[in-house]
C-alpha cells in the first residue's frame, strides 16, 4: 500500500523539478545540468512477462548536455528486494528512453538512508560487471531549516528537510518558519507543498500544529475555483510537455495534431500522448489505438 508520507516524498519531485534540481546540486554536491525541458514519464516498467515492476516517480530532464531521467524512489525501511530490482530499473530506462538515469532514493530514516546508499556489485569480488550507486537523501545530509531567511532563499529544500526530519524532535521547530515563507508565494503552490509537508509528517503533535498554520491556505485551497484552476494547470503542462518533446526531437507537426492535442481534456490520455512523444517518428503516430 501506498502510504501518504510515501506520496509526499516524490510528488515534490514532479510539482517543482527545477528547485529540485537546485536542491540535489547543494545537497548531494553534484553539477546538475540546467534543465531546459521537464516532463513526468509514465512509472510502469512492466514487460510482457507477467512481472509487475514499477517506480515511485518518473521525470525527464533536457539538458544542453544531455537527457536525464530521475528515478524517484521513496524508502520508508530496508528491503533487499530492491537491491535487484533498483539495477533493473536502470538498465531497463537506458535502453527503452536512450537517456541516462539517475537513482535518488528518500527516506525518514537513518538506518535505511546507510542501507541505499551502498553500492550495489554484480560480478566477480573486486571486479564487478555492474555497479549501481544511489543517490540519497535522509536526515543525515538533508539539514534542519528553522530560519525563515533561510527558507525563503530556497522553499524546496526547506520542505524535504521537513519531510526528512518529520520523525525526530527538530520536526516542530522548522513548521514555523516555512509556514510563514509559504503564506508569501503564490497561493497554488504553497497548498501544493503544505499538503505535501502534512502527508510527510508523522508525528502527531507536528501535524496538529501544521494543520493549525495552514487553515489560510486550506481555506483557498478548497475554494472551487481554485480547484478548476489547478486541473486547468495541469491539462496545460501536460499540453505543452507533448508539444515541446516533438518539437526538440525535430519532429514535423502538423496543425492538426497541435489542435487535437490542445483540445484534449482528458489528462490520462494526454499522459499517454506525453510518453509516446518520447518514441514516435510521425507526429500522427501518437494517436495510434486510441479511441478518442
């Protein structure tokens, strides 16, 4: 079962991968690419054998060096299961996407961030085939953000350290000052964050006093028109997200399809018309079996 504190854990990823992207190169200390170009990918890795094999999140990053795909994967305890199935996944996306993946792995805990973070070797001992290294954040390289300045400068990190720390005694102090920078931006993504902060948190005294902070942003929040604006913003993104990955492969678009995509209203199957733009050689092609 999928849990909230999983959800919150990788849906961050895809509502802001550019602060993401930021806050990966501060904390991991790596020189991520700028991205150009950003779109989720469909998270099923399934053959037709009848193995289910699925990711937590997916999400395509264009850069002027290249393609990247993060592969997000929330880990609330150690599993030895994924010790083969993470190589998979990686292999099995460098060969269908023809792009690089990275593996980030998150978790509230700091038994299981030592766990993922070691190498994965297959082969002889001292001279493996395949080495797999995950990226991961946890408690322990995510610092503790309890100063508005310092959320301000940078939101997104300031929310993985409250999701990070959600179960240790620093979770309450840093709900304050990241309630306070969220009330500054734009009411859409602060509730989009402050759900995610919520479902992210565990214990019970910092949920209540989170939920204490954001009865403003609740209130917008549920307001109907905010609803359909959100809907409105992604049936957008996912618009422009199948547009933008022909138009980069050089793929001629005829007017046609640009106004069939954009009159479309139905997110599933724009979702699937997002990830076959990745792999057709005719703009025509990405209607193929539908029946809409």
């Amino acid at each position: 079962m999928v849990s909230s504190p999983h959800e919150a854990l990788h849906q961050i990823c895809q509502k802001d991968t550019e602060g993401m992207i930021r806050s990966f190169r501060r904390l991991f200390h790596v020189p991520f690419p700028e991205p150009r170009a950003i779109s989720v990918v469909n998270t099923d890795l399934t053959e037709i054998a009848p193995v289910e094999r699925r990711v937590d999140s997916l999400v395509r990053v264009d850069t002027d060096e290249g393609a990247f795909l993060l592969v997000l994967e929330s880990q609330g305890e150690k599993d030895d299961r994924k010790r083969g199935s993470w190589p998979y996944y990686l292999a099995y996306l460098h060969e269908k996407y023809r792009c690089e993946p990275v593996l980030i792995v998150m978790t509230q805990s700091r038994a299981t961030a030592r766990w993922a973070a070691q190498p994965i070797r297959f082969g002889l001992p001292g001279s493996a085939s395949l080495v797999v290294r995950p990226l991961v954040l946890g408690p322990d390289n995510v610092p503790v953000i309890a100063d508005e300045a310092e959320v301000a400068r940078d939101v997104t990190r300031a929310v993985f350290s409250a999701i990070t720390h959600g179960k240790g005694r620093d979770a309450a102090a840093i709900l304050e000052p990241l309630a306070a920078v969220l009330e500054t931006v734009d009411p859409d993504t602060a509730m989009v964050f402050a759900e995610l902060v919520e479902s992210g948190l565990v214990d019970d005294q910092a949920k209540k006093v989170w939920k204490e902070l954001m009865m403003p942003v609740n209130y917008f929040f549920k307001n109907p028109v905010a609803v359909k604006l959100r809907e409105e913003g992604r049936l957008e993104e996912r618009t422009a997200s199948v547009l933008r990955t022909l138009d980069r492969r050089h793929i001629d678009v005829p007017e046609s399809v640009r106004q069939r995509v954009r009159g479309c209203t139905d997110p599933d199957l724009l979702q699937i018309w997002v990830d076959r733009a990745y792999d057709v050689t005719e703009a025509a092609d990405l209607f193929d079996d539908d029946k809409a």
